[in-house]
C-alpha cells in the first residue's frame, strides 16, 4: 500500500472482508424485500386500490413493509460494503451511526414499554382494534395477519374482552340493526377445531353465532381470550427463548457497530503514517 510493506498495513484483511461479505449478504437480501415488495404491492393493485389514509395504512401493509425496510437494509448494507471493500471512511461512519441510531431507538423502545407498559398495552389494544378488528372483511393483509396470529396464539379478538372485540366488526357485530349474513359470527380463525368438516379443510362457518353466547359456551368451540393477552402470557411462559430473540438481534448490531468502528480506526492510523512517510 503505497510505500508501506503489505505486512506494514494497519488495516486488518479479516475486519474487512467480514464486514464486506456480511454486509454484501444484507444488500441482496435488501434487494430482495424491495422486489418483492414491489410485486405484492403491484399485484395488489390489480385486485384492489390501496388507499393510504394514515401512517397505520403503511404500518399494517406487509408489501410497503417490505419495500421500506428492504431499502433501509440496501442503503446500510450498500454504505457497509463498499465503504469496507474501498476503506471508505464516510460511508464506514455512515454505516455505524445508523446502526447505533437503530440500536438506541430499539433500547429506547423497550425502556419505554415496560416502564410504561399499561399505557403502551392500551395504546397496541386501541390500534389493532381500530385498524385490523374494523378492517378485517375489506383488507386481505388484515385477514391474513389477524387469522395467522388467532390460529398460532390460539386466541379470538384483541382486548381482554377476547371474542366479543368482534362486535366493532360492521359485518360481525351482533346487533339488530346488522343485516350482514355474518351477523354474530367470529372468523374461523378463532375456533378451536377448524376442521370440523373434514381434515385440511377448514369450516369458514365454525364461528357462528359465538357473540350470542357467553364467555364459557363459546369457549367450548372458539377461543376467547384476547390476542394481546395471550402473546403476553405466551412470552411470560417463553422468557428463555425471548431473550435469545432479543440476543439474535442486538449481538449483530454490536458486532457491526464495533467491526465497522475498528476498521474506520485501522484506515485512519494507516493515512495517517502515509502522510508522515512524504
């Protein structure tokens, strides 16, 4: 490297190449998400105008999820690639600063969450009542999140009222004045035997007339307890495995931050003895 010996160089080939071929890995799979994204979101169109009225439109979308977050990863994982690859310095700091500006948003959040956790459980009950209780019957992505979540929870509704959330439902309420032919019904989601049919076929009709019943008759066909309660006991039961979720995510933050660190620190020394070696 210039007038240095290659053994002379501060700057370590291992630091490098790991932080280029890790970051190279995190770009295609950057471009993936915005492809398909793209796609769903395309596609999506085709059947059905998306029509974005508030930041929950956007949040509850999993194509423009993915496109958001596919092009957040593509810029990190480009700035880290190329910044390692041509010892880059701007993009390296680029790099590190947003993943330590992501890292203390996640610690922020979670501090946040459980010192005010009452008001964030009021807060998450009050938003997915409105915005995916409501919704179910007129977004696709709605249905399909809530139904993935009730059949894998193994829970009915959102608040601790669990099943009955379902009367906000236009088409599900179970009042007089509901002439849908859903009336008093829950999705099919909620029961506890979908197959009631035949096995591998679910009975879209499993939930009827559950919102006439109280709260132990229909527990014996449907689930009853709210969602949020449930992943909350789900993730009390599961204390082991959460914290090694939680653990997958922020080691590899830290890593980055440190690898990309030392190597913007490696880059640095070795300009610094060229200029004194002029």
């Amino acid at each position: 490297m210039g007038c240095c010996a290659q053994n002379d160089t501060f700057v370590s080939p291992v630091v490098k190449y790991i932080l280029f071929f890790a970051n190279f890995l995190f770009w295609l799979i950057g471009c993936l998400l915005v492809a398909v994204g793209t796609y769903a979101f395309i596609e999506k169109n085709r059947f059905s105008h998306v029509d974005i009225q508030n930041v929950y439109d956007i949040i509850f979308d999993l194509s423009i999820i993915f496109i958001v977050v596919g092009i957040i990863i593509f810029f990190l994982g480009f700035s880290g690639c190329v910044g390692a690859l041509r010892e880059n310095t701007c993009l390296l700091k680029f790099f590190y600063i947003i993943i330590i500006i992501i890292f203390l948003l996640e610690v922020a959040g979670a501090v946040l969450a459980f010192v005010f956790r009452d008001k964030a459980k009021d807060f998450v009950i009050n938003v997915l009542q409105q915005n995916l209780i409501t919704r179910y019957e007129d977004d696709p992505d709605a249905q399909n999140f809530i139904d993935f979540v009730q059949e894998n929870v193994r829970c009915c509704g959102v608040t601790s009222n669990g099943y009955k959330d379902w009367n906000s439902n236009p088409y599900y309420n179970c009042t007089e004045l509901n002439k849908s032919r859903l009336r008093c019904f829950v999705p099919h989601s909620c029961c506890i035997n979908q197959n009631s049919i035949s096995d591998g076929v679910p009975n879209i009709l499993c939930g009827a007339d559950a919102l006439k019943e109280s709260a132990t008759k229909a527990g014996q066909s449907v689930f009853t307890m709210g969602c949020v309660d449930a992943m909350i006991k789900l993730a009390e039961d599961n204390l082991p495995l959460l914290g090694g979720i939680i653990i997958a995510v922020t080691v590899p933050q830290l890593i980055a931050i440190c690898l990309s660190r030392m190597l913007e620190g490696q880059i640095l020394d070795q300009l610094a003895r060229w200029r004194q070696q002029r």
